[in-house]
C-alpha cells in the first residue's frame, strides 16, 4: 500500500500527450489524442490509436459531439462484450477481492488500533506529556484515519489486485465490482457502505489499467 501514491503520481504523469502547434509552439490538445488515451482504458494502445483516426475521419463534415458519443460508445461496446465473453472470471476475481477487501479491513483496522494506541501511551503515560503540553490524544482511533484505511486506501489496492488478475478487461472488472459487491455486502452488512467503497475500487483497477497500458508492446 506503500506504494500507492506512486501509482496516483503516475497517473497524473501519464496524461494524454500535448501536440505543438506549428507557429507559435505552444502544446495544442487534438481530440484524436485525447480519445486514444481514453480508449487505451479497454484495448491496447495500436487499436486505440487506429480506432481513434478512424473515429477522427468519420467525424469530417459532422458535429464536434458525434466524436465523442462514437468514442464513448466504443468504450460500451467493448466493455459489454468483455462481460459477455468473461463473465464468469469476472465475477470470480470480484467477488474475491470483495472477500480480500473484507480481510485487508480487518487487518488494517487492527494495525491502525496498535499504531494508534502505541502513539497514545508514549503520548500520555511514559512522562512525555510533561514535555509536550497540551489535550492528550484520544484512545481511540480517528474517524479520519478509519475512512482514510478502510474506505479510500483499501478497496483502491483491492481494486488494482482485482484488475491485475483481469488483464486487458481491467476496466470491465472495475465496473463488475461496483454492481457486485453492494449485492453481496446485502448478505453481511449495509450495500450503501460498499456502493461508496467499490467507486475507489473502480478508481484502482482504472489506475492499474492505465499504469499497464503505458508499458511497451513486445515485439
């Protein structure tokens, strides 16, 4: 988990490219640019740059809007037939981050308790208070580091281990866990509390897609 404000850095990093304008040099944003690094979500980089030029020819003599519903339902289509042809792996690698989500929880949730309560002991019963004046630190864990663990943090890294056991339908599992994982959490807890959680795990595997999508194709 480390690890994951490199990867969010990375994401910020790997924006779509800037193309230079011709007379005054200054990084000019072409939507055929754009729209391949979008479509590089649900296929690989050389089919996402053909689709786009082809996208950009039909869209000659049509309205701006055309090129971005045909871009956006490419994306549908593809992610569609992924779920179709795949739906049982699928629904087998969500269904188990769902379970891994679970446990990771409860892992995280104890390891910010010990942390916590370690901090408040030196804190407030080892003569350090009288170095350090002031209210002492409650026993019990802040509500904002229970929502930074186990509703942002967690279900992202479960989110890129579910998208790396679906290589190439990375986006296809982020979105079978978002439908999913509430109906599951109907048989152990509230669904509204993981409809909220599997968004960030949608946000992960879409992270570890585009991470992986800027790798190299081997020759």
């Amino acid at each position: 988990m480390a690890r994951s404000s490199r990867w969010l850095v990375d994401l910020w990093l790997c924006g779509p490219p800037a193309v230079t304008s011709g007379r005054g040099k200054q990084p000019v944003m072409r939507k055929d640019v754009i729209a391949e690094w979008i479509l590089r979500l649900v296929m690989s980089r050389e089919r996402a740059a053909a689709v786009a030029g082809d996208l950009l020819e039909d869209s000659a003599g049509r309205d701006s809007s055309w090129f971005w519903i045909s871009m956006a339902g490419t994306i549908a289509s593809t992610v569609w037939r992924d779920a179709q042809t795949h739906a049982w792996q699928l629904a087998g690698v969500s269904a188990a981050g769902f379970f891994f989500q679970m446990i990771l929880s409860v892992g995280a949730n104890l390891a910010a308790w010990l942390v916590w309560t370690s901090v408040h002991f030196v804190r407030d019963h080892t003569g350090l208070e009288l170095l350090l004046p002031g209210a002492s630190l409650p026993l019990s864990v802040p509500v904002w580091v229970t929502i930074f663990y186990l509703r942002l943090l967690v279900p992202f890294e479960v989110g890129r281990w579910v998208a790396r056991r679906a290589p190439g339908r990375e986006l296809s599992s982020g979105l079978v866990m978002m439908l999913l994982w509430p109906l599951l959490a109907s048989l152990t807890k509230s669904p509204y509390e993981f409809a909220w959680v599997s968004q960030f795990a949608l946000l992960g595997a879409i992270c570890e897609r585009w991470r992986t999508s800027r790798r190299p194709t081997p020759n």
